[in-house]
C-alpha cells in the first residue's frame, strides 16, 4: 500500500534557544504543554522512531545518516500540524528529502546549510478533506537571522497515510534538535459546562459531575461515553489526579453502550526507582497475525502507568505527578496506537493481533466511542480542554 510521507524538524517554541551548545536535555515549557505541542525526539533515544541506516543520539541530538543511505520514519501517523525544529546538513550536502508524495514519489527539498550554525525550519501542514489535498507552508531562518524564503506546496494526498519521515542520501550528515509538533484542526469534545454529548453508563456506582469547569469523576466503578464515534484520531485532554496513586484510564473505540469494551490508555501517577515490575508482551507476526511470541519485560510502572496501553504495553517512563494537571496526548491510527503524557512518547505499539470487533480480543479497526473511567471507590479525577481531531481512515 502506498503512502503519503512527509520529513521535517520543528524548532522548539518557548524553549530558550540561547543556552550554551550542546543541549543534553530536551524539554518542553508549560506553555507549550498545555498548547498541546509534542516532542518527537526526547534528546536522549530514537524511541517513536524507525530508522533503517546510521543514526546516534549525542548532546541531546539526532544524527542520521554519515555512510549510508538513512531512511529515519516516526511510526505515528497525524493529519494537519505545525513542525519546528532545528537542523544542519554536514558531508557532500546532497538533497534531504522532507517531503514525499507516495512511495517513489517527488520529495521538497531541506535547505542546503552553508552556514555555521544551526538553521530552523517552520512547517505548517493543513489537510483538506474536501479536495483530498494537503496544503504546506515552510520558512527556513540561517543562524545569522537571514531568511531564506517561503513557500506554499499544496500536495495532492493519494493516499491516507501521513508521517514524517528524512531520506538522508550516502555521505550525508543530517543532524536534529528541539523536534516538535502541534496537531491542528482539534474540536472540542466538552463545553466545560455540563455533560452535553457525553452519557453515563447505567447502573453503575460512579459518579459524574462538572466541577469548576472540568469533568470530575468519583467513586467506582463507572463509565462516561461519548455520544461521538472515532476510529482513527488524535485526542488531547488534561487530567488530574486527586489523591495518591488512584486508577482511571480513557478509553477508545469501544464497543457503544456496553461497558468499557475497547482500548485503554492508562492513567495512573504510581512509578518505581527501579524496574520493579514484570508485564508480558505479546508479539504477533504483522503478515500472518498469528502470535510468535510472549515476552517478559521489566517495568518501573505499577499498573502499566499513566500513558500505557492498558494490558499491552506499559508506560516507558513517569511524566506525571499525583495532584497535578498533565496533558495526556492519544493518537489512534489503523494499527498503529501512541500516547504522550506532558508532550513526552510514553507508548508506541502497533497491534498485530487478528481482526476483531472488540480491542480487548484483537486489533478493532472501527469507529467506537471515548470514554472516562471510574475505576473503583478512591476514584477521584477531573478531565479538561478534551479536544479531537479526525484523521483521514487507514484501509483495512
């Protein structure tokens, strides 16, 4: 199946650009965070990536390529977004493709770094679903301030992939910092007011309520679903937790009106120093769909963690404190499920399993609701700014 790919790097904003070379760490301000912008590189490992070719991570950069040809893809899929990163070119220069209209199509080339320095790349991407095309606009600043011009690209979409993705010729460095990206066209999911286009489930024991303009859950166990069905989307919310290591998850694709019959994303704030915990993982053959293989792996999670796939794949680190609002990002593509929590990947999994009209029995490809869980009777948590955007549908 043929794709619509896209390469690109994001420049980091509000973050100080000013700090002293190498930046060992990268971070996203509040501001950011709650803006909803998310780093696709961490500074510290290629984790959300696949990379076929030469890559490190040194100083808190990303180098691909050097040898041989790099091809460096980000598993997770989105429709419109902003990008910004910071970049250079070192070696023979060769084009950079950024930009890929299908396999083996044409690709927009990176500006060529003739200066010293760092540039920065602006790239703002907005898909239009009524003319199937998907309209790019790009600046690109040298490390002196000189702007080396804009363009617009309006790219027909063929197909209903969308990922980022740097082709890195033979001989060519191309190093990478402060990679981010804002997911556009959110609609809200709660007017802040009442609980208009969301419905209880019935007969159950939690209690739902709008507090102080977020959607408060208590006691357990519950469920609040969405009238609203979605099958592949990017979905942003806030959450707090209001008390010590409570249990709660949001759910997607679920099966309308029967209980908690889909995909979850975890929320729980409860992390070890050290990896404590055993989870098995299951690995199914991506062709067949038959399972290889059930793996044990080590966990500093308790529960899986805030941002895991509930009884998939656990949370890789802590992003989130008990008593304190975090943003939680959940995007949903075919296959292919990730989160972040405060703008960090905590989870890329692609489920393998057979087909199935219920996730908690196989990959479910379908439409289903969202919705909030009221795990047990010490729930407390509030949910706000709940926002969604619909991406364009994988085939099957």
């Amino acid at each position: 199946m043929r794709r619509l790919l896209f390469a690109v790097a994001l420049l980091l904003i509000g973050l100080p650009l000013t700090a002293a070379d190498p930046v060992k760490t990268t971070i996203l301000m509040p501001k950011a965070i709650a803006d909803g912008w998310l780093l696709l590189f961490d500074g510290e490992s290629t984790y959300g990536w696949t990379i076929d070719g030469d890559s490190m991570v040194v100083d808190g950069v990303l180098k691909l390529g050097g040898g041989k040809p790099t091809l460096a893809r980000l598993n997770t899929g989105f429709g419109g977004f902003d990008l910004r990163c910071e970049y250079r070119v070192e070696g023979k220069q060769d084009a950079i493709r950024w930009i890929k209209n299908g396999e083996g199509g044409s690709g927009v080339e990176l500006q060529p770094t003739t200066e010293k320095g760092w540039y920065t790349l602006t790239t703002k991407a907005e898909y239009n679903s009524a003319m199937n095309q998907l309209q790019v606009t790009r600046e690109t600043t040298s490390p002196t301030g000189k702007d080396l011009g804009k363009s617009a690209l309006p790219i027909i979409c063929k197909t209903n992939h969308n990922h980022l993705e740097f082709e890195v010729p033979a001989g060519t460095t191309l190093s990478l910092r402060h990679v981010r990206l804002q997911p556009l066209e959110l609609k809200p999911l709660f007017n802040g007011k009442d609980l208009t286009g969301w419905k209880e489930h019935a007969g159950k024991k939690s209690k739902f309520a709008v507090v102080e303009g977020a959607i408060n859950v208590k006691d357990g166990p519950g469920d609040l679903q969405s009238e609203g069905q979605w099958a592949d989307f990017v979905l942003q919310l806030e959450c707090i937790s209001n008390g010590k290591h409570l249990n709660s998850g949001i759910f997607f694709r679920c099966r309308p009106g029967e209980y908690q019959q889909g995909y979850e994303a975890q929320v729980r704030n409860q992390f070890t120093p050290d990896a404590m915990q055993e989870y098995i993982v299951e690995e199914y053959d991506p062709k067949t769909n038959e399972l290889k293989d059930k793996k044990k792996v080590k966990s500093t999670a308790v529960d899986y963690g805030t941002g895991a796939i509930y009884r998939r794949l656990p949370a890789r680190k802590e992003m989130s404190k008990d008593g304190e609002w975090f943003t939680m990002t959940v995007v949903a593509h075919g296959r292919h499920l990730a989160t972040w929590v405060n703008g960090i990947q905590v989870a890329d999994w692609t489920d393998h399993r057979p087909l199935k009209d219920n996730a908690r029995n196989g990959a479910m490809l379908d439409k289903g609701n969202i919705s909030f869980q009221g795990h047990d009777p010490t729930t407390d948590l509030s949910f706000r700014n709940i926002r969604i955007a619909e991406l364009p549908a994988v085939k099957k």
